[in-house]
C-alpha cells in the first residue's frame, strides 16, 4: 500500500515527523506522498520527502483554500518544483465550496492554471473537490484529455458524481471517511463500483482519523500508519479480500504516479 495523501507539513506532526515515518513502515505502508498545498507547502513536502527517498515523495500545488494568495497564474514556484524527482504530480488543487476561504473565481482561475501546467509538463493532477462538483467537472472536462492521469483525493460524493468522475476517467482516493457510521454511509455503499485499476487509498492525516478503529487512539491525529485499517474496512465494503486489494491499490498508484515505492 501506498498513502497517497500525506499532509506531513503539518504543525501536529513537528515533534516526532521521524517516528511517524517509521511508524507507518512497520505497518507496512510501502510509500508515501507528501501533498503540497500552498507554495510554501509545497517547498516543505518536496524538502520532507528528499529526507526518505525511494519511500516519501511529494506534491506541488495550490488548495483553494489558498488561491486567495496566488498572484502570478504562471505558477512560477510551482513549476520550478515540479521538476525536483521527488515531485509526482500538481496539486492539491481543485474547488472548495463548502468553507469558501478564498473567493470562487479565484479559486477557479487557480485550478485552471494548475491544470494547464499539468497538461504543459505531462504530469498528473491531485485533486479536491468539496460542494463544487459541478463547476469543478465543467472546469477540469476540457482539460482532462491532455493530462496523463488525474485523481479526486478524499471522495466523500453520491454515486451520481462517483459515476462522473468515473466516466471522465478519474482514478479515486479513498479515505477514513469510510470508516465513519455518521457521514461515510453512501461512501461505504458505492465505493464497490470503482474499479481496482482505479482506486487509491489514501489516510489525509492528520485529519480523519477511523472512527471506528479500536482501541481508540488517545489522540485524535491520524497517521499513515492507519492506512491498513482503512483498507480493510474498505475491502469489506467492496466484498473483496484485503489482500488482494492491497495489492492492486499497490499497482494502480505506482502507475499513476510513476514511483518505485520501498
């Protein structure tokens, strides 16, 4: 398995960065990918992952949280990140509705330019979408054909909008949402309809810790070591070995993101 979303740049991971890493080996988790969510970020998951090579690697992007902050639409800092060899894809980019932290034409023209540097150095797109679904589809379908592979991470949709995004060929990160009895319910209903090919799986800590792992962790931060977890709970859903989708996830993001993992 491969944790495909890493926010390791985070303040609650500075006092034992070190431990979670080797944490997360003993669970058996073979990879990680730093995700970059702003441009100082972004430096950081790059400077992070050049700690771990061969097992850590990162991405370069703009959340839309952030796209308030973006001045240049060139993306200059992004694009000189983006060819360091510890940078696999663009992003995390995409629309957020929901807290609406940046204002929405910017977050649009933030995400347009980031898939237009995607498109410009053939390199993947990690994704998020939160209350947008339907500017974020008519926003990324022109783009989609010129991009070489492109995921939604942490879905949490209806299978109305899964169904979108896998007709518009999207690979899917997966995350402890599912794991949750409150808000993963449909999550755990309609996550058996993507393919194996398609799938990621993914913990975005240190948010959305499983609930429903045991013991209960004593603190409320979510660690890749939790991935295993998730993925059960997730092949339970799909009514398929853990094994066997733990290898196929496995494939699917070496592929996607052209890795050798440890």
């Amino acid at each position: 398995m491969i944790d495909i979303g890493v926010n390791l740049t985070n303040s609650r991971f500075d006092k034992d960065r070190d431990e979670v890493i080797a944490r997360a080996k003993e669970a058996g988790v073979e990879g990680l990918i730093l995700t970059g969510t702003c441009i100082e970020e972004s430096i950081q998951a790059q400077e992070m992952a050049r700690n771990w090579p061969d097992y850590c690697y990162s991405t370069a992007g703009v959340h839309p949280h952030d796209a308030k902050t973006v001045e240049d639409l060139s993306l200059p800092e992004i694009r000189r990140l983006a060819a360091e060899p510890e940078v696999v894809a663009i992003g995390e980019c995409g629309l957020d509705f929901n807290r609406d932290f940046s204002p929405r034409p910017q977050q649009e023209a933030v995400f347009e330019a980031q898939l237009a540097l995607a498109a410009e150095l053939n390199m993947p797109v990690f994704m998020h979408c939160r209350d947008a679904h339907e500017r974020f589809m008519a926003i990324l379908k022109p783009w989609r054909d010129k991009l070489p592979a492109a995921v939604l991470h942490c879905f949490t949709g209806t299978e109305a909008e899964l169904r979108d995004c896998l007709a518009l060929d999207l690979h899917i990160g997966i995350t402890g949402w599912v794991c949750d009895e409150r808000r993963g319910t449909e999550l755990r209903d309609i996550v058996r309809y993507i393919p194996d090919n398609r799938l990621m799986i993914e913990t975005d800590c240190p948010y959305l810790l499983p609930r429903d792992y045991r013991p209960k962790p004593k603190s409320s931060r979510n660690e890749p070591k939790f991935l295993p977890h998730i993925a059960t709970v997730i092949a339970e859903c799909r009514n398929q070995d853990p094994a066997e989708l733990m290898a196929a996830s496995y494939a699917t993001t070496q592929a996607f993101f052209a890795i050798r993992a440890a």
